[in-house]
C-alpha cells in the first residue's frame, strides 16, 4: 500500500485514471515475463531467464512487491551464474507470489479511497 500511496501522490488529480491502467501493464508485463522465463528455461538459456528475472524484479520494487522482487533477486542471480539447476521450483513461487501481488494489486485500485489515507 505504500508504494502505491507514493504513486497516487506522484500522479496526483490523475491517479484514479491512470492508476489501474498502470496496475494492468504490470499484470501484462509479469506474464510476459514469468513465460519468458519459463521459454528460457526449457531452451537452457540462463541470459534470457536473467533478463526476465530483472525486468519483473524491477518492475515489482516499483509497486512494492518486495517479496517478490526478492525471490525474482535470486534466480536473476543464478542465471547470471548460470546455474538453472531447480530454477524450475523457483520459478513457480515466483509465479504464485506474482498472482498474490497482482490480485492485492487490483484489490487496492479498486478501493482507490484507501489509497489516499
């Protein structure tokens, strides 16, 4: 709730506008994301799950998805290693904590009014 109470204020009037649109490019970019993971993955190519792992990590620290930008931290930096060895397991944590943060995500931009308390 913070991080979003901190977006809230940086748009300002235009927050309840553009607000959920935000919150829909993210949902669309952490599924495009986790499946290029996954595509990394099943191909072996750990500089593609790391590419993956970065953008959603990054894009989760902004929405203050910290556990999940944490978990995303740690296989980034395994396929920086190179080591996908039960990346797999990892990946699908990263996955269900990704639909719990989307799911809070639209729970509180649909309740816009706890967002400026």
């Amino acid at each position: 709730p913070a991080a979003l109470r901190r977006l809230t204020d940086m748009l300002g009037d235009e927050a309840p506008q553009v607000l959920p649109s935000l919150v829909q490019a993210y949902s669309a970019d952490a599924a495009a994301l986790c499946e290029a993971a996954r595509e990394g993955l099943v191909r072996h190519r750990a500089e593609a799950v790391h590419r993956a792992m970065h953008g959603l990590k990054s894009n989760s620290e902004t929405f203050g998805a910290l556990a999940l930008a944490g978990l995303c931290r740690d296989l980034e930096r395994r396929a920086w290693d190179g080591e996908l060895a039960g990346a797999e397991a990892a990946l699908a944590e990263i996955e269900a904590e990704c639909a719990r943060v989307q799911q809070a995500l639209h729970e509180l931009v649909g309740n816009a009014e706890a967002l400026r308390e």
